[in-house]
C-alpha cells in the first residue's frame, strides 16, 4: 500500500501542475483528482498502468453502481484530462464514452410563492442575498461573491466579476432591490460586520464572504416555513427569475445576457416553463370552423 501511494503522488503532483498551469477553478481541480483517486481505487495500482480496457471495465463498474449520468460524465472529463494532457495518451481514452443526460425541465415557483419563501427567511443578511438571487438572477456563487464595490447606483447595475466561465458581467439592480441593500448596508455596517469595500455578504469572520452552503441551508429552511411542496434551492429562485422575465414579455435575448449564458438555445429552455407564455398561445383546434 505504502509503495502504491510513493507511485502515484509523483503522477498526483505533475497532474496537479499541469492543471494551475491552466489555471482551472479549485473546485474543477478537485473534481478531477477525485475522478482519478476513484480510478485508481478500483484499479488498485497507479492509474498510469491502466489500458484502454480497464478503462472501459471501469465505466462498466460505475454504470453497474448506480452512478448518474452527470457523475459519470464528470469522471470521464477528469480521466480525459489526465491521459491527454499529464500523460499524453488520449487513445487510452477510445473506449470511454460520456452518456446521454436527460434533459428535465426546471423547478419554478409562482410570484406569489416567491413573496412567501423570501418573507419566510429569519435572517436579514439571508433575506437580502435571497431577494437579489431572485432579482437578479445570479448564481448562487455569484452572489456570494459580491462586494460593495460591485453596486453601481447611478448606473443601476451590479457588476459581476468572473463568474461561471471566468466572465464578467453587468447584472440588473432594480430600484426595490437597492432600497434593500442599503437597509442591509445600513444594520451590518452599525454591527461591524461588514468592512469598508468588504464583501456584500460576509460569513461569520467579516473577511470570508458567507458560504453557498448556508445560503442553501437558509433556502431550504423557508421553503419549509412557507409550505412549498417544490424542491427548491438557489438555483430556483434563477430559474424563477428568466421564467417571470419571459412572462413579462422581455426579449429572450435580453434574458441571454442578463443570465451570462453563451448561447441562446440554453435560455430558450425556459420557454418551456413560461406558462403564461404558452397560455397565450392559441390552440389551431380554436380556429376550426363548425361543421
């Protein structure tokens, strides 16, 4: 066992070299050694041994677990990563294929459901972080990493800075919205808990930004309390706020770029759960004439 962790830490560290190199996200780091210390587990030796086979009886292992297709999927783009780039064997990789995931439509809560699941969080930090996911439409990432300096007032605008895909960004900052940042800015500020050009939501050290586990913590407990019977996270209030903005009429290209997704057919899945939108749309069985 000893000999086995000495042999693949060499191979640990160039991969984790060859990633800061292209400077990928922590998180993506993790990920994909993750990926490889499972590979490695089910192989039982360093994983620069493997072949195209056990490669191949490795996918098999995981689908005959259970693994989701998205998991499965995760695992394969780090292995690709490191036969490709650390170890310069992409052929290995010719027998691993990524799978299929089903495409589901997204949760959306109704504006009346919102009003309550934001009137249900005890907390006025949590409140307020709630109330510009849901009018904004950040990500839950995103929001946590706001700081002071990212509202614009004059402009009305909240500046995103690297977010998903290392992009900035403008993001929208409605009128009600600020009034409640500034009563936010207003309490924290006389409690010490946030520092001059410090994060818009810091955690319990004014220096850490507050985490998305406890946005999520806080989410789920005011679903509870306002007694929504949706599985709902973060994540939702975004899909909420495209699928509003839909219903009010605005451009799905607008939509585009407030949300930062780089192509319109991702945006276009919300026409889906806009049911405003398809409620006006006229059935041609409408339009037949009486025989």
């Amino acid at each position: 066992m000893q000999s086995s962790i000495q042999s693949v830490s060499p191979l640990r560290q160039r991969m984790t070299e060859d990633m800061r190199m292209r400077k990928l996200k922590p998180k993506t780091q993790a990920a994909y050694i993750r990926a490889v210390r499972k590979f490695a587990k089910f192989l039982g030796r360093s994983p620069d041994t493997a072949s195209d086979e056990d490669l191949r009886r490795f996918q098999l292992h995981l689908i005959d677990q259970g693994t989701s297709p998205i998991t499965l999927n995760a695992t394969i783009v780090g292995l690709n990563f490191l036969f490709e780039i650390t170890l310069g064997r992409p052929e290995a990789m010719a027998k691993m294929q990524s799978v299929r995931v089903p495409q589901k439509l997204p949760v959306v809560l109704s504006k009346e459901e919102v009003t309550r699941l934001i009137a249900c969080v005890g907390h006025i930090k949590h409140q307020t972080a709630l109330s510009l996911a849901y009018g904004t439409g950040l990500r839950v990432g995103e929001v946590v990493a706001l700081k002071i300096g990212d509202i614009d007032s004059k402009r009305m605008t909240l500046r995103v800075q690297q977010g998903k895909g290392g992009k900035d960004r403008y993001a929208m900052l409605s009128p009600i919205l600020l009034e409640r940042l500034r009563v936010w800015w207003r309490v924290a500020r006389a409690q010490g808990k946030i520092l001059e050009g410090g994060w818009l939501f810091p955690g319990l050290d004014p220096l850490q930004a507050l985490s998305t586990r406890q946005l999520n913590r806080a989410i789920h407990d005011a679903a509870t309390l306002a007694k929504i019977d949706k599985r709902v996270s973060m994540h939702t209030l975004r899909h909420s706020f495209a699928t509003h903005l839909l219903e009010q009429k605005v451009d799905i290209r607008v939509i585009q770029v407030l949300l930062g997704h780089n192509r319109l057919e991702t945006t276009a899945h919300y026409v889906q759960v806009a049911t405003g939108v398809l409620r006006e749309v006229i059935s041609p069985l409408e339009t037949l004439q009486p025989s």
